[in-house]
C-alpha cells in the first residue's frame, strides 16, 4: 500500500502578498519532492499511475485528510474524470488576470473571484525557470504557484 500524507491546509491559507510555490506532483515520480512539502489542485496522471488508478473504475483512496475523511483519485466513475472547482488562472482574462497578462496581481479572494484583483509588486515571470525549495529547477509556467488558481464552482 503506498501512503499520501496530507499536511493541513490552514498554513497555505495565509494572504500574504508574496508568491507560493507549489511542487507540482509529476515530480513523485522523479523523487524531488522536498520533503513535507507539497500541494495540488490538479489531476496527476503520473501519481495515479503510482497507485494503480488507471480509471476502470470509481478511484480508490489515496489517503486521509487531516480530519480524517478520505481523498479518493479522479475517477467518479469508470473512464470519468471528477471536474475539479480550482481552476488555473487565464493572466489575460479580464476577470482574473493582470495588466500586461503578467503575475503582478493576486486575487483578493481565491475562493470568490468576483472580488476582483489587487496589484502587488511584480511575481515569478510566466515564461522563465525557479527553483523548488528542493533545489531542483522547474518553469515558472502557470500552476505552480497557489496564487495561479481561484476556485469556481459554476
């Protein structure tokens, strides 16, 4: 049985106007992950592949919250993927992006994004590389920071 430990959120909560790396999870499979750190919003074909979720049917827990309710994988229903509330940010989208479709502004709301934006002091370019607390060197491409997502329900 493979284990997924599941920090609790409330750290990753904290609104403060700087940028939140997030590891993406296709690095577990390559074994850089920094240790205890980590957090995602999205499908992970290589993790689910680790577990032996390949979508033949409902996906299996793949571990506890720190509440103790289970996390299951993607899968509601065999070869149907569950539609995931967090979405990625479009920086040129005139509802959630930025002046110049760059990182030099934060929703002042990730849950509500009807709140608008706030200008900060320029982040991470889109288009360039940042290390990981790891060490390792990844692209600063959107969705690596927790500031890339806002939670839509609609």
């Amino acid at each position: 049985m493979t284990w997924i430990l599941v920090m609790d959120m409330l750290p990753a909560l904290n609104i403060i106007v700087s940028w939140n790396l997030i590891n993406p999870t296709s690095l577990i499979c390559r074994n850089e992950l920094s240790y205890f750190n980590f957090l995602d919003h999205s499908f992970s074909p290589c993790l689910a592949a680790r577990l032996g979720d390949i979508g033949l049917d409902h996906s299996p827990v793949y571990g506890f919250s720190t509440d103790g309710f289970p996390i299951y994988g993607p899968y509601q229903a065999s070869h149907t993927l569950a539609v995931s509330c967090w979405q990625k940010r479009d920086y040129n989208s005139s509802l959630v992006g930025c002046i110049g479709g760059k990182r030099t502004c934060t929703l002042i709301n990730p849950l509500d994004y009807s709140q608008g934006t706030q200008v900060v002091s320029s982040g991470p370019s889109l288009t360039s590389t940042v290390p990981t607390q790891s060490g390792n060197t990844i692209s600063s491409a959107c969705g690596i920071y927790k500031q890339d997502y806002f939670y839509n329900a609609t």
